[in-house]
C-alpha cells in the first residue's frame, strides 16, 4: 500500500467527499503534501494509522519469564525451558524475554524492553507461565495494555505458583530493608527492634 495518495483516495479512506477535504485544507485543519506539478498528496500513515501497523501473524510471539533473586537462578532456566518448549509444540517463532528481579518492581530491564515492543505493535502474542510473573501486584495493568494492542496473552499454568511464598517473602524483605535503612537513620532502638523481629519472622516464613 502506497503511504502517499491522491485526494480521491484519500476522501475513500476517511469516507468523506473531496469538496470537504478542500474545506479542510483552507480551514487549515488538514494540510496535504504537495508534489513538483503541485498535485495533493496526502499520507495515509497519519491518515489512517491502523491500515500500516503490522499484521497479527506478522508480529512476533515473545515468551516472559521472571524471578526475584540470584538464588532463583535455576528456577529462571527451568522457567524459560518450560516456555520455549510450550511455544516449540505450538509452531510458533518466539522470543525470550527475562527479568531477575523483585515483581514490586516496575523498572526492570526486561519488562520495559517487553512493554515497549508491546506499544509500539510489533508484539501478537504475550507467553508467561504464571500471571505473578510480569508483576507482583499490577499485572492487570499489563493485560489490559495489551488488550488494548490486539496482543494475546497466554497464561499456561492458571494455579498457583510454586515459587509463589518464596518470592512474595523476599518482596516482602526488600520492603523491610528499605524502611529500616530509614528508620535506623533515627537511631530509634524501638524502631531497630520491631524491624529485626518482622524481618526474622518472615524469614523463618519463607524457610
């Protein structure tokens, strides 16, 4: 499909008449392009945006896998196995995407890489084992972006995650950690002690 094109074709893909495309370029509200002989061009691109974004089946299936920490590293590989051999069975072209990293947290590499495929339309297909692997809490958020993008999203294990103690108790952790720097900046011996007996409370939890 040309990106440029003539008045007539233009008014046929905005459905309305060429006389108020004239009316619109006086009014100043839709200026076309103008070639050497002068002729009016008008780009399609802009026009009609949905007719150039790319076709489902041309966009690509990319699989999200996630854990929260080093130690989870295994898990991470077993995580990522179960995707591509999932995405293999189905016939599909696929990539993986990974994050190591708390699910509270919005700024990870992979999920920004993943969130900006999705927007910019080059995502068909979204793969995750389970729904708390793209976020903690929020993942909703995700799903209805990409409902918004025409993406399918694929949960394949709609249980509950094994790793689903471990990961909230070490979330959980991180939390503690981050107030107890600033709690203990006030030299508050109360303030030092409740922290280390939540802190120790939810390891013994996650044991």
């Amino acid at each position: 499909m040309d990106r440029y094109v003539a008045i007539g074709e233009a008014s046929e893909a905005l459905g309305v008449s060429i006389t108020t495309l004239r009316r619109w370029e006086v009014e100043g509200k839709l200026i076309p392009e103008r070639t050497a002989g002068r002729q009016r061009r008008y780009d399609l691109s802009k026009l009609k945006p949905e007719l150039f974004h790319a076709a489902p089946q041309d966009r690509k299936t990319i699989a999200y896998a996630r854990v929260s920490s080093d130690d989870q590293k295994d898990e991470l590989e077993r995580q990522k196995q179960v995707l591509e051999l999932y995405c293999a069975k189905q016939g599909w072209t696929f990539e993986v995407i990974a994050d190591l990293g708390s699910g509270m947290n919005y700024n990870k590499k992979g999920l920004k890489r993943l969130l900006d495929e999705v927007i910019e339309g080059r995502v068909g297909r979204l793969v995750i084992a389970h729904k708390d692997r793209l976020l903690r809490f929020g993942a909703e958020l995700i799903f209805a972006i990409c409902e918004a993008k025409d993406v399918e999203v694929l949960i394949i294990n709609k249980g509950v995650d094994t790793t689903f103690e471990e990961d909230l108790a070490k979330d959980v952790l991180e939390i503690i950690t981050v107030f107890s720097a600033r709690l203990y900046g006030s030299r508050s011996r109360k303030n030092q002690k409740l922290l280390d007996g939540v802190k120790q409370a939810v390891e013994a939890a996650s044991c």
